[in-house]
C-alpha cells in the first residue's frame, strides 16, 4: 500500500508517519520508484504499536526505539525478547536506590519470598529485572511513610498474579511470531494494565456491596 | 504528644504540619493552653496517609481534602465509604468521554460482562462507578488505536481480580473501624496497586521462563 494507504489504515497523518520513519520507529518502505515506497501490514501493526507507546503511555521517542530495537532482535531468546522490551518500558512505582540500607533487607524478604513461592527464575534473574526492583524499592517506600511492609502478606497476591500472568501468556501465544508476541506484550502492558487495574476496583466495590450492602 | 513529637513520629517537618492543618487535611490538635496543643495517634496516621497522598500519589490538595472528607463522613454506609473515597482518587486510564458512540457500544459489552459474572451490586451502579466508566474508555481507546478489545476476553482477568478483591477486603477488616478501613483502602490504592502490577510482571517474567527457558 502508499503512504496515503497507511495514513488511512493506521489513523495516522503523514506527516506524522513520516517523523516516525525518519527517526527510525518504523522500517522504511520497500522503494518501487524514486518516490514511491510500498508498505504492508507490518508497517500498520507497528505503527499502532509506536502511537500505543508515544501517544498513550507517553513513552519519550528514544525510550520507544529502545523497546522496538528489543522486539526485533532476532539473537535474543523468547524470554529474553519479550522480557527486554517490557524492561525497557518505564516501570511502576519509585525508582530503586540499591544504596539504602532498607533496600538491602527489604531484596532478603523478597528474595524469601520467592523462594517460597518456587520463583526460581525470578529468583535466579533477580535484581537484574526492573519488576524486582520496583516491588524492593515499593517495600522500601512503604515502610519509609510508616506503614507495614510485610512482604509475607504479598505471597497470596503473587499466587493470583501467577495464574494471571499464565492467561497473560496463553493469550500472547495466539500471535504467530515472536516478534508479534513482544508487540503484543509490550501493548498489553501500556494499554491493557490500567485497564486491569479498573477491572480489580470494580471488583472491590462488587466484594464490598455484597459484604456490606449497596449503601 | 505536641507538635515535635508529632513532627518526630510522621517523619514530616513542623511546617509541613502546620501546612497540612491550615488546609484542613489534618484535624487541630485538643487545645491545652493557648499556645499548646496536644495530637495523638488519630493525627499520625492521618499525616501518613496525607503524605502517602500529596507526596507519592501526587494527589491535589484539594482532591486530598475530597478522599478524606468521605473518609470521615458518618452520613454513609461502609460500602459508599470505601467507595467514594475511592472515587474520589484519580483513575486509571484515559478520560471517558460518554458523548462517543463507541461509549455507549462499549458500556453496553461491559454490562453483558456484569451480567455474565453476576456482578449485580456493579452492574446497579454502573456509570456512577469511576472504575467502570475506566474500563469502558479503556475498551473505546483500544478499538480506537486499532487493537481488538473484546470485553469477552476480560472474563476470566475478572474472575481473578474477584479473589483478589477478596483478599482486598479480608485485609481492610483487620482494621477495627470503617474510617480506618477506608483510610487503608485509599492508602492502599496510592502505595500497593504499583507494587501489584510489579509483581504482575514478576510472575510473567516466571511464566515466561517456564515455557520458554530463561535465555
């Protein structure tokens, strides 16, 4: 398809589009003549990607390329390929300061934590995963503003997440390729978590009238 | 306890406090002389939960003046107290905007949804609801930027978030009175629903190096 082609498909003004081919968020077109590209569906799936990250997670432009130069690195394997792009991703909650002294304690109870869990990959990859260090840094704040920080009262939510995070992936496995399912990992994660969130506090209010009335 | 103890115990500075009681977030301490007050524990944890607030939630002074206002309302039953606090917080996701026609068609999925959990309490209150009108905005951003968002495929998430909901509450009843219980609620939203959605992707990243292998 032309580029008008895929401004129409993707909802895209051209000149929007090609900001994005130029700073290298999406790969050019396939050149028929000396003006004219051609464009496919990988041009429309990934633009939708690139407006999903910019646009609605407010990804900055060099944070973005970082997480599509991990989608489509080929020498990684599908963990790590769908793990470096969600890593790449700005994270949840305050940033890590591994120099505190809480931190370290608060890593140890974690660290039980997935021991008992059975975690041993998560275990293994450790504070190398952003997700790790969120929930330390998390605990760390918590127990910094006075409330309780017992990381033994996260065990029942992590077993949920568990069987969460198994439907997260059966519905990644749909998409054909790899590459696809990063895409897809990456979306979820910026369009699809807040909507989660949403889900669990019409959930609460649902468990709430039901314990307490409507009233 | 006075003023510096008070400052002591909560960790802010005596200005910050001052701040917090001009604005009303704090109720004034019990006047001993005329230049004396006294403050007891009532006043340390609701300076925790206004620092957890303005500091960490980023909350508006005035939105933080909201949230505890509905805290403290007797008037209302515990379900309406937990809520309103609730919505009285910033919501996840993009604004609703019920004048587009997609709203309506999405709010309509949502409702079958509700129906088919047997979610009465939420389907009865429905759009009154700010975590429900997230969840069908949410739904009319995805269609927008191209991706299927079939309620459907929310089904089983929403089962999960239902025991995790129980959970939610089982914790909120450890707490001996409502205002408390509301006061937990609200602090837990700001600190904890971060720290669940690390934990989300701590339990994919665990997933994913079960299926896959870690490299």
């Amino acid at each position: 398809m032309r580029l008008g082609e895929l401004s129409a498909r993707s909802g895209l003004s051209t000149a929007t589009i090609k900001f994005y081919l130029r700073e290298g968020l999406v790969p050019p077109g396939r050149r028929v003549t000396a003006t004219r590209a051609e464009y496919d569906e990988e041009h429309v799936r990934r633009l939708r990607l690139v407006r999903a990250l910019i646009q609605v997670g407010r990804v900055p432009v060099a944070t973005a390329r970082e997480v599509l130069a991990h989608i489509d690195d080929e020498s990684l394997g599908r963990t790590m390929r769908l793990g470096a792009a969600l890593w790449a991703l700005p994270q949840h909650g305050p940033e890590p300061e591994p120099d505190d002294p809480e931190w370290a304690r608060a890593a140890a109870e974690l660290d039980g934590l997935l021991e008992r869990l059975g975690w041993s990959s998560a275990r293994e990859i450790g504070a190398l995963s952003p997700a790790y260090r969120a929930v330390v840094s998390g605990a760390v704040l918590l127990r910094r503003l006075g409330y309780p920080a017992d990381t033994e009262q996260l065990e029942p939510y992590a077993r949920k997440m568990m069987e969460v995070a198994g439907l997260d992936l059966d519905a990644l496995e749909e998409y054909p390729t790899t590459a696809e399912q990063a895409e897809a990992a990456v979306s979820a994660a910026v369009l699809v978590e807040p909507l989660l969130m949403s889900v669990r506090r019409l959930a609460q209010e649902e468990e709430s009238a039901r314990r307490y009335g409507i009233s």
